[in-house]
C-alpha cells in the first residue's frame, strides 16, 4: 500500500518529514485527532491511515470506505474518532479507525462531492442536493433550491447555517428540520469554492473567472478581488479571521479582512515559487502551509512574510493539505499518491 521513506531532519524549524506512495492519488487528508490518526482520501475509494505516535511505521492501515467507487471527498468525523466521505457511489460513509463503516445516506445515481462537518452536524451534496445529518449521522433535513449543482459546503463558526456555493451566488440555510425560505448571496458567475470566516463576518467564493468574490453579512455589501492567474480553488482562515489566505498565483495571496474587509486593499504575498494549488493556516500561529503544481511545501509567516521551503512531496501537484487540531502535524497528499506527515514537534 505504501512505500516509507526515511525520515529526514527540517533543516531550519525542527521538525521531520514521514513520506509515502501511494498508488492511488491523495483527494484529501484529514487527521482524526480523537483516535490520533492521519487519515489520506485516496482515489480509488480507501482511507490510509497513519498513527501519530509512530509515523514511521513499516505498513499502513487500509480501511476501504467505498468499495469498487472512487471517494471524492473526506472529513474528519464530529468526534474525531474517524472520516466521513462521499464517493461516486452516491453514498455518504463513516469509517472509524477501529475499521466501523456505516452508511450515513445514499443518493442514486449521483456523485457526493463535498462534505462539510462541524460540532453540530455533517452536511453533504449530491448534484443539487444538500443533506443535512445530526453529528451521529441522523438525517435531519434535505435542501434542494439550488440552481446548479452544488459547488462548496461550509458551516458557519457556530456550526447552526450553512453556506452553499453554486451558479450565481451562495445560498444559506438555518441548520433545522422546518421548512425554510433560502436566503440568496447573488453575483453573477460560476462559484467554484465556499468558505465563512471564524468570525462569522464575512461568506467568501472563488470563481471561475479566476477571481475571489465575498458579502458581508451584516449589510450582504458585495466585494470583489480580482487579478489570479488560475481559479483560487483553496482557501484558508487564520484563526482569528483577520487574514484569508489563497491558492491561484504563484504566491500564497493573503486578504486582510480586518474592519470593513478587504476590498480595496492589497494583498500580502508569501511563499513565491511555482503555481500554488493548496493552502492551510495554522489552527493557532500565524502560518500559512503552502503546496504547488510541483509537489513543493511551503511555510510562510505573516508578521513578516518570510517564508521556507520544507519538503518536496515529488513531481505532481499537491492536492491536500491540513493540521492536526493542535497544530503539531501537517498532513499533505498529491495527486499522483506522493504523501507525507511532517512533525513539528521533535525539535
């Protein structure tokens, strides 16, 4: 399932790289911090697992979340005990790292492409439905006044609305069983991504015509930032919602959204060097996690916009990026299967 390669030394902010293949590539990775599990989203419808306490060890565990589908999307569950996933099955699945599956919901003959998980729930799409389920996996409600198939699921901080990004705008929906009216967030465009700040102030989309679009809620104001070379398909809160960083140029593009938000303003650029397709704040310091089209990590630091490489994954773009809960882990796949867990915390 995989090929360890040996650890190596962070040469300048102490810490070491655990590296794989795998033969599938990497859709997401997630860490399963309860259970302290790394868990990588692999194509071809598996989990791997690698165990915090020893990352280097000689095999991986596989649990295999959509048999003969290819999963598509992954979470770490509500209680981070293991993974929700949605496959071109149709099917939502909670895999534990004891190896439990359950199915959680089906949609025939459709794709579940996102999933979204907080505290107080897990939300799913299929086409132009979104499902909502209690933290447990219960269903509680299906929303489907979408007017295209759905493109981005986020729960708001507080985990009780959703946001659903889709053609022509975002919609929102309280997170309850009663019937509901929608409240719409229009802009004309194809919105590929969705994200809420940790604030609860601001809903913010990336676009096909490869800029970034966002509202603030308190008076739905609209605000456009523009000038990507690609789409910004990944987006990152700082923990305190001041700085949204971006994927889409060849640097790391991080929005201040302090005050009124960010329109108007330029933005600071961090960690130059090829295309950057995934981007990943530090739960608690002001860092930015970095991969690019050439398999390159990268970290940056606000306060001063430095930046370092740290390891190289291999040739392919890196397409999944995440921290563990305290911040000690980052997590990173890329699309051909090269994977990594990079420890912080051996210096």
């Amino acid at each position: 399932m995989s090929n360890p390669v040996k650890a190596a030394p962070g040469a300048q902010i102490g810490f070491r790289a655990y590296l794989w293949q795998f033969k599938s590539g990497v859709v997401a990775a997630a860490s399963a911090d309860a259970a302290g599990h790394a868990g990588f989203g692999l194509g071809d419808g598996s989990i791997a697992l690698r165990p915090f306490a020893t990352p280097d060890a000689d095999t991986t565990r596989r649990l295999v979340a959509h048999p003969d589908a290819a999963l598509l999307c992954m979470a770490a569950s509500p209680d981070g005990q293991g993974f929700v996933s949605g496959g071109d099955d149709g099917r939502v699945m909670l895999t534990t790292v004891a190896g439990e599956g359950s199915e959680l919901a089906v949609v025939p003959r459709k794709w579940v492409e996102h999933v979204a998980v907080s505290e107080g729930g897990i939300a799913y799409s299929a086409g132009k439905r979104v499902g909502l389920l209690s933290p447990q996996g219960a269903p509680i409600a299906v929303f489907e006044d979408h007017p295209s198939t759905v493109t981005g699921l986020v729960f708001n901080p507080k985990g009780k609305r959703i946001a659903v990004s889709h053609y022509g705008g975002v919609s929102l929906w309280w997170c309850k069983a009663e019937a509901q009216p929608t409240k719409r967030l229009a802009w004309k465009s194809s919105h590929v991504a969705v994200t809420w700040s940790p604030d609860g102030k601001f809903v913010m989309t990336a676009t096909q015509e490869n800029e970034m679009h966002g509202w603030r809620l308190s008076d739905s104001a609209d605000m456009r930032m523009s000038g990507y070379p690609n789409k910004p398909k990944s987006l990152s809160w700082s923990k305190d919602g001041r700085w949204l960083a971006t994927s889409g140029a060849e640097v790391v593009v991080v929005w201040d959204c302090k005050g009124k938000g960010p329109m108007g303003s330029a933005p600071l650029e961090l960690s130059r060097g090829a295309i950057v397709t995934t981007v990943a704040c530090h739960p608690r310091h002001g860092l930015i996690a970095s991969g690019d089209v050439n398999g390159q990590l990268k970290l940056g630091r606000i306060n001063d916009q430095s930046s370092i490489d740290l390891e190289r994954l291999g040739d392919a773009p890196v397409t999944a990026l995440s921290w563990s809960a305290d911040g000690r882990y980052l997590l990173a796949g890329a699309e051909d299967g090269a994977a990594g867990i990079l420890d912080f915390g051996t210096a």
